[in-house]
C-alpha cells in the first residue's frame, strides 16, 4: 500500500498511523485508508470552493473600488458588481479618506 501523508498529523502521529495500520488485515486497513482519504479530498475540494468564493468576491469588490475612482455614481456600481449598496457607500467612504 503507497504512503501518503496525512494532513493534520505531525510526522510521529502518521509513523504511529502507519503502525496501527500494518497491524490490521489489509481489507482493514485499504477501508480506513480510502476513508481518510476521502476526508481528506472532501476538506481540499470544500476549501477550494470557500477560496474561489472569496476571490470572486474580492474581485467585486475591486471592480467597485475601481468605478467609484472613477466617478461612477453608486447605485451603478451596486448594479456592476452585484455588491449591497451599503458595502458600496463604506468602499466610497473608505477610497475618500485615502
């Protein structure tokens, strides 16, 4: 069975990990093995999403900060950027005291 690192164990805890595992019957340890992994792959895949929805928001909110430079009134930027007119007041506010 091909090693893999586990993330969240240091390098004792995964020498401990692969111990136990060599233990067991190897249907045994193929099941844990898959399982881990896919918790492992279930926590990449569901940060990958978390980061695509903070770039796409802090994409917005770069475009707004870019119209408000240039003199676009707020209601259009909110209407761009899909951001809440509130958030576009406090971007205005923020680029004036700049």
């Amino acid at each position: 069975m091909p090693r893999q690192r586990h993330g969240g164990l240091n390098r004792e805890e995964e020498a401990e990990f692969y111990l136990e595992l060599a233990k067991m019957d190897r249907k045994e340890a193929e099941a844990i093995m898959q399982i881990t992994t896919s918790w492992h792959e279930k926590g990449r895949a569901e940060g990958l999403m978390e980061g695509i929805k903070e770039g796409i928001k802090e994409g917005r909110l770069e475009t707004a900060r870019a119209d408000l430079k240039k003199g676009l009134p707020e209601d259009v930027v909110a209407e761009i950027t899909g951001l809440d007119r509130e958030i576009i007041r406090k971007l205005k506010a923020e680029l004036n005291r700049a």
